[in-house]
C-alpha cells in the first residue's frame, strides 16, 4: 500500500510521474502476457504524451485528477506485489540473529576467523569500559537487591 501525501505538498511532475507509474503498475496487474502488456504500455505513454506540452496549471491539474480517479475505477482487485516489498510474500521475512550468538560458537568455528573474533573480544571490552564510565551508578544499584 503507497502512503498518501497531502496533494498540496506534491508538485505537479512528480504526482504525473507517480500517476503513469501506478497506472503502468496497474496494467501489469491486469495483463500479463507480456507482448499485450507491452502494447497497451506503449498506448498509456502516448496517451501522457499527448498532454505533456499544455502550459495551463488549471488544465493540466484537472488532466492529473481525471487520471487518477480513472485509475482507481480501473485498479486490480488483486495487485502485484513485489515479493520483498510491504504486503509481498516474503516481506520482513530474513530473521536477523542476535549478536551474542556467536560467543556461544564453538572454539573450532571461532578458529577458521581468528582476526573477527580477537577484534570483536577487544570491541567488547572496550563497549564495557565505556558502559562502566557512563553509568557508574549501575553496579551499585544491582547489586543491593533491586
């Protein structure tokens, strides 16, 4: 689903851009052998082509509505999503593992990256050092039982 800005605040060109590619979004839903997709892709860019000389704001503005008021009477009950994108199959589907699962490695996988693992010790004492000055009160505080 796009998110929705207040007209007022799109300018003209970018709402006839965003108009053509939702509408070319739209006729790929529709059809998809791609040689008839492709013609009927050719028809809509005359179609733009045909009104992108007029000079007149009031005009023009009036073209970009009746646009898009066409392409929602035309929308697909069933759109296309792109697998990865918001509303597409495998979206936010990567599980990105937490950083402290590699201290539970085995020493022999710890072995084959000798160098990430002797900075990433080093990086961890450091952040701890830096954690300790910052918040000095903490090791109190836990420690009386709270």
């Amino acid at each position: 689903m796009s998110v929705k800005v207040p007209l007022n605040l799109v300018s003209h060109p970018r709402r006839v851009a965003s108009l053509y590619k939702n509408a070319l979004r739209t006729l790929e839903s529709w059809i998809w052998i791609r040689h008839v997709y492709r013609y009927n892709a050719i028809l809509l860019r005359q179609r733009f082509e045909k009104n992108k000389d007029i000079k007149d704001l009031r005009i023009a503005k009036q073209l970009v509505i009746d646009g898009e008021k066409e392409l929602f009477l035309n929308q697909h009950y069933l759109p296309r999503k792109f697998a990865n994108s918001p509303g597409g199959v495998a979206y936010e589907r990567e599980v990105v593992l937490p950083d402290w699962i590699v201290d539970y490695w085995h020493p022999s996988e710890k072995a084959r990256y000798p160098h990430y693992f002797a900075r990433r010790e080093q990086r961890k004492k450091e952040y701890i050092e830096w954690y300790n000055k910052q918040y000095p009160d903490v090791k109190e505080n836990s420690s009386s039982g709270h």
